[in-house]
C-alpha cells in the first residue's frame, strides 16, 4: 500500500512534467544535439510515455529512431516528439514537430511497425478493429475513428502539432511508428518516420473489437 503511493507520487510527478510541454526538453536537447530520449510512468491504470528525436537520414553514420526518407519535407535534424496518455477516459497520442517545411500539410498516422531503411518498413496503419484485408483501402477500417491520425499543416517557422484521442487503447506490440506523409489524409507517400515505443496500461479495461 504504502509502495503504491509512492509509486503514485512518483508518476504524478513526471505527468507533471510531461503537462509542460515540449519546451523543457528541447531546451535541455539543445540545437545541436543528435540525441534522442524516452521517458515512461505506469501505475495502476494509468500509462504515459514521451520520446523525441532528431531526423536522421536511413544513412546516417549515427543513426535515429527518427527517419527521413525525403529532406526537402523532412530536413535532417529536424525534430519530433510523441506522446501517449493512457487513463480511464482512453488514449490520447499528441504529436509535435519542428523544423519541417513551413505551410506543408503532412498526413501522420500510427504504424503498426518500427520503422526501417525502406519507408515500407512501418507496415500499415494500426486499426482498432483490424481490416481482414491487408494493406486496407476500406474507409470502414480506414478512418480516424478507427486509426490515429494526426495530420497538421507546418507554421511559418516549421512547427505543428496533433493530438487525437480515442476510447480503445493499443493491443501489445501492435503500434510501432508514426509515419509522416506527403499529404494528408489516408494515404500518400512515407517522408519520414519514427519508431515509438507506445504502451498499454496494465490495468486499463480493454474495449475488446467487436466485427
Ligand atoms: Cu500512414
């Protein structure tokens, strides 16, 4: 009991920090820095994870959980950052980004794998009830109710962001990435993505799909 609040005092603290913002650790990134981080909390029903990372083309000497497949949309060094909350209320997963080409509109999904060398890599787009065809065209399955889309247009000096919440969390394994496209909306050709170590939270109640 005692073991669980401090545990809970613990995972307060870092959601606390995680509410500020993407600032903080850009900031102690720092402009230069090629490095990327993750940072978890879980407890009881509740899981939070956050990761960033610098682009990096599939060639880079050092390479990045955060792949360019295209420069001209997707410059090297450019950055981004993923975030998931997992409570009572469902899952929320908010994308940010800076860096990219002002005034572009990307299309950004979650994949179902890590990425790779090859932008196929990713696999398709993770859905919630899972289409029995495979890559899925069908806008029953293929919509953003039944997926996570987080499609934004750049600003002026090349930052967006995303967020989109849904009631189902993401079965174990099953989310790898989050791939940019070249447009938004359900398809489009991969400029770059990012391998994501999205979570579950152990105690969460899981919506079984139902066909
Ligand atoms: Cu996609």
């Amino acid at each position: 009991m005692v073991a669980g609040m401090v545990a809970g005092a613990v995972a307060a603290a870092v959601l606390a920090t995680g509410g500020g913002g993407a600032d903080g650790w850009a900031d102690a990134l720092g402009d230069g820095d090629l490095s990327s981080s993750v940072a978890v909390a879980a407890v009881a029903d509740q899981y939070w994870m956050r990761a960033e990372a610098r682009f990096a083309p599939p060639t880079a000497f050092i390479p990045s959980p955060a792949v360019t497949y295209e420069q001209e949309l997707v410059p090297a060094a450019s950055w981004i950052s993923v975030e998931q909350r997992v409570d009572g209320r469902g899952t929320t997963v908010t994308a940010r980004v800076r860096g990219l080409k002002p005034g572009h509109a990307y299309g950004v999904h979650v994949h179902q794998n890590p990425c790779g060398a090859s932008p196929e890599a990713a696999g398709g787009h993770y859905q919630h009830l899972q289409d029995p065809v495979q890559p899925s065209k069908d806008p029953a399955y293929a919509n953003p109710d039944n997926e996570v889309w987080l499609d934004f247009t750049a600003g002026a000096d090349g930052s967006g962001a995303a967020s989109a919440h849904h009631l189902w969390g993401f079965r174990p394994g099953g989310a790898g990435s989050v791939v940019l496209h070249r447009e938004p909306g359900g398809a489009g050709d991969r400029v770059a993505c990012f391998t994501v170590p999205f979570g579950s939270a152990p105690g969460m109640p899981m919506e079984q799909p139902t066909a």
